[in-house]
C-alpha cells in the first residue's frame, strides 16, 4: 500500500554520456549507476546526476525519475535478458508503486527531502537505443510501464536507505488514467479537461492534453 510507504530498492545516478545503438551515436544521461552514500537532492536534479537533453529532460517537474520493480521481471522477460537497477535511466527503482497506484499531486517525505508525483514519464529514442530495441519506446506505452516524475518541495539530504514516507494525496488521477487519457482517449474532451485541468499535473502535461482537446 503507498499509505505505508514505498522501499527504495535502488538510487541511481549519471552524467551524460556518449551512447551508441541502433547505428546512431547520442549524448544521453539514460546510464545510471545505483549509489549508497548520502546525497543532496535540489529543486532540479540529484547531486551527481545530469541529462544531456535539458529541453525533454530535468527540470523542476522532472528533478526525480521514478521506476517500478514490479515491471523487471516482464522486461527481462520481453527482451530476453537480466537487467540491472537504474535500466530505465530511472533515480528510483522502488518495490511496488506502480502507474496503478500512484497519483498525480501524491506527496512524499524522503530523508529530509519532501517530493511529489509531477507527470508520467514519456519514454524517447534513447531508450530504444540502450537496449538495442526500436520499438521499446512503443511498447512502454502499449504496457503503460512508463515510470514518473518527482518535483521536490523540500530540498535536502536524501539515500537509498530511506524510504519514500507517503503524506498527502491531492488527486483521483493515478498515473495510469493520465496516460490512457493522452495515448488512448486523446477524443474524450471531457476526461481531456478534467485532467488538463488538475494544478498538480506538470504544465508541460497540461499544454500537451489541452492540445489533444482541440
């Protein structure tokens, strides 16, 4: 249950750096490594963390990326392979809180650091090129496996051994519908601007669902 919390299995960070695949080279920060010491969490990013693309990538509604376990043992599945924590580029590998689950505006005490759910995670060529798979991006949003976004309330010094302590829950609009809605209702101006509507979903979120309600 996210009212009792969500375990941080992994917190990963990295640098942007060259990556090759699908006979294309591209700077990316998608490359993650887990950490175990204390690190200090800003408005906009990790300590030690960065992305290459600042125009799609980071930012204050995208300081923290979030990524459900419960999905590893489909992907591995689905690519045929063992994956490592951080495998999609996410902060946060984390026991359970899935797209289902989550909610647009849920509000989270981590370490002395305060964060909150911001947007789902659009998934973009980068991925399809770490893993060697064009269609990932696809099928991420076929799944509804996308992960999410974290804003950060309060800054502070934040690890791996604290969990996200769950505090407030703002909306009736979990992850999942918020993605439904943009890939799968894009028609249903109603469900549309009930969603666009919400103050606590991203802006850049909000401009994209008003654009589909035209």
């Amino acid at each position: 249950m996210v009212k009792e919390g969500l375990s941080i299995m992994a917190l990963n960070i990295g640098k942007p750096q060259t990556l090759t695949g699908l006979g294309q080279t591209v700077i990316s920060g998608i490359v993650k490594r887990p950490v175990d010491e204390e690190i200090y969490l800003s408005q906009e990013q990790l300590t030690g963390d960065g992305q290459a693309d600042l125009v799609h990538h980071g930012g204050p509604d995208k300081a923290v990326c979030v990524y459900s376990y419960d999905h590893y043992p489909y992907w591995e599945k689905h690519l045929d392979n063992t994956i490592s924590y951080g495998a999609f580029g996410e902060n946060l590998t984390i026991a359970g809180g899935t797209e289902q689950e989550i909610h647009i505006g849920d509000t989270f005490k981590w370490g002395e650091a305060v964060v909150q759910v911001s947007q789902p995670r659009m998934p973009c060529h980068k991925l399809a090129k770490k893993f060697e798979v064009p269609d990932l991006p696809k099928r991420v949003i076929e799944t509804g496996f996308s992960g999410y976004y974290l804003r950060v309330l309060k800054e502070g010094t934040v690890s791996v051994k604290e969990p996200l302590i769950f505090q407030e829950r703002h909306t009736t609009f979990s992850i999942a519908m918020v993605n439904d809605v943009y890939y799968k209702r894009c028609k249903d101006k109603m469900v549309i601007e009930q969603v666009s509507e919400d103050p606590y979903l991203a802006t850049s979120w909000r401009k994209m669902l008003t654009k589909n309600k035209k």
